[in-house]
C-alpha cells in the first residue's frame, strides 16, 4: 500500500507520519509539503532513514505539480493535513488560506478521483461549527449545521462542503475528521501550549486575551492519529467523524497548571486586549466515532502535558 500524506512536516503531519511509518513497516510513504514557517524541516532528515518513505516539496494548490506525482506514485490512500490554521493571519491574509485550505483540497480531490485513490481523508476542525456561550451543556455532533467566525473556519468548512458534493456526484470515496485542540511534539511555537511553554521557560511575559475564560477543548496529537489511522481502514464512505479525548479547560487555567509544572510565577502573566472575535467554547458529542469504531483515547491529560513539556524544556 502507498499513503500520500500532504502537510507532512506540520505538527500533526509530522506527528501522524512517525505513527504511521512505525506501524505500517511493509507500507510505502510518501510526504508533500510546502515547507513554511510551520514545517518541521529537521525531522526530514530523520525519516530519509526509511526506505520505504519519499519526499516531495510542493503546493496542493499547484495542480500541474501535483498531478505530476499522483501520474507517478499512483497513490492507495490520501491523507490531507496541508493547511493554514492561524486564526489571527487568517484575518490578514484570507486569500493565502482558501488558496491552501480550498483549493488545493479541489486538486487533491479531483486528482484522488482521476487516479482511483481508495479513499481520501480530509484532516478538518471543529472550528466549522462555530462557539458555544461558556455555560452550554451543548456538544456539537456531526449533525450540526456550519457556523464559522473566521476566515480559517470558513476555509475549512467551504472545503468539507465541496468534498460531500463531490462524493455525492463523482463518488469520491473520503472521509472526513474534525478534530478539537491538538497539542503535543512539534507544534509551532505560536500556538498557546508551545508559546506558553517556552516563554515561561525564558521568564518571558505570557499574554492572555480578555479574561482569559475562553475554553477549549485539548487533545494530545499521538491520539488524533490513532483516531485518523481508525476512521481512514474502518470509517464509512462519505462520512465525518468528531475527534477528541474531552478535556476542556479555560486558557487562563490552562497557563497557571503549566507555570506550576515549571515552578514559575503567575506574575509572568499579562492580560491583553481581547481579539475583536474569539470563540469562547469549543466541545464535540465523538459518540459516533465511539459507537461505530470503538475508538478509544490512549493517553492522560496531565501525562500528555508532561511528555509535551519535557520535549519544548530539551529544545
């Protein structure tokens, strides 16, 4: 078997290939990656030790380029995690991120279609639904009608719309997994749990939008590839499944337990200027995921937390 796995070098590209290239030894993999700010170009090296792994770099939404490689590598299977995900350079730059998160999923469709990919995976977010008011008893479910307050949301959405319509009246054969906040190895340093990390490290200020009582929904990145690797051999055809391991914490909660772990002052903090719109509370029903897969999460917050700060503290 042959696995494309675009956006290989981001955080949880770079994540799912190292599970991948560890439980799947007799299995071809090959990586694509346009190598921004957000790739993680010294692991590159390490995976060239693999004889069954390749790389190409290059942009989704470049089609004369990629349909290069699909004529050449005549792919099994096509897991899409190219993205640009930063909500506040999504406000700057819409048009970059429904080039990457729009268009280049058309290209990776169409081009799965064309040369009879077994099925294809769109790595999406639970930002597509929108918030929630900080006190709802309320999980989203697969169910749920779109609603996304950024352009990062509604690049995503606009590219989920686009796949179930192409599945429909091309049967493409995809699924989709919209996954809560990952964390873990690898992620880039201006996500909250990194930027946190590494500043408290270095006795930096630490801010915080607004109050701080935002909640999100936290999900180590080792199991959103098990829960990926799941739905891609077991899911159903044309379906979405919603991921997590349902550990919600306010950011402000979230900061003081790191600056604990590190034995750091909660002086470091420094409230600021909330952002003009900012999701106050993520949370997903993964019922479905779990009833129909038996997907199960491996790993304890605390002790995620822990290995994710032992491994930006030996940076």
């Amino acid at each position: 078997m042959k696995v494309l796995i675009t956006g290989g070098l981001g955080f949880i590209g770079v994540n799912f290939t190292k599970f991948f290239l560890g439980k799947y030894k007799e299995d071809e993999v090959v990586v694509l990656d346009k190598i921004t700010y957000a790739a993680n170009r010294r692991i590159l090296d390490e995976f060239k030790h693999f004889s069954n792994f390749k790389f190409y770099k290059g942009d989704i939404a470049n089609l004369e380029f990629l349909e290069k490689v699909f004529r050449k590598e005549k792919f099994d299977y096509v897991v899409n995690f190219a993205a640009e995900t930063s909500v506040d350079k999504s406000f700057l730059d819409e048009a970059t991120f429904f080039k990457s998160n729009v268009l280049g999923v058309i290209n990776l469709a169409s081009l799965s279609l064309k040369y009879n990919v077994k099925r294809f995976h769109q790595v999406s977010t639970d930002e597509i639904y929108g918030d929630l008011p900080l006190d709802s008893k309320k999980k989203f479910s697969e169910n749920d009608p779109f609603n996304p307050k950024n352009p990062y949301a509604l690049s995503k959405a606009q590219a989920e719309e686009f796949l179930f319509m192409y599945h429909k009246v091309h049967g493409l054969n995809m699924t989709i997994s919209r996954s809560t906040n990952n964390f873990g190895r690898y992620q880039a340093s201006d996500k909250l749990i990194p930027l946190v990390i590494n500043r408290a490290l270095n006795n930096m200020e630490i801010p915080v939008f607004g109050d701080g009582n935002n909640i999100r929904d936290w999900f180590f990145v080792l199991d959103h590839c098990k829960a990926i690797d799941l739905i891609i051999k077991k899911g159903k055809n044309g379906e979405a499944y919603n991921v997590s391991s349902h550990e919600p914490h306010q950011n402000l909660e979230l900061i003081k337990f790191i600056l604990q772990k590190l034995r750091k002052k909660e002086s470091l903090i420094r409230f600021v200027e909330a952002r003009k719109i900012h999701d106050r509370k993520y949370a997903v029903d993964t019922s479905k995921i779990e009833n129909e897969l038996g997907y199960r999460h491996d790993y304890d917050f605390e002790y995620a937390l822990d290995l994710t700060i032992e491994y930006y503290r030996g940076k």
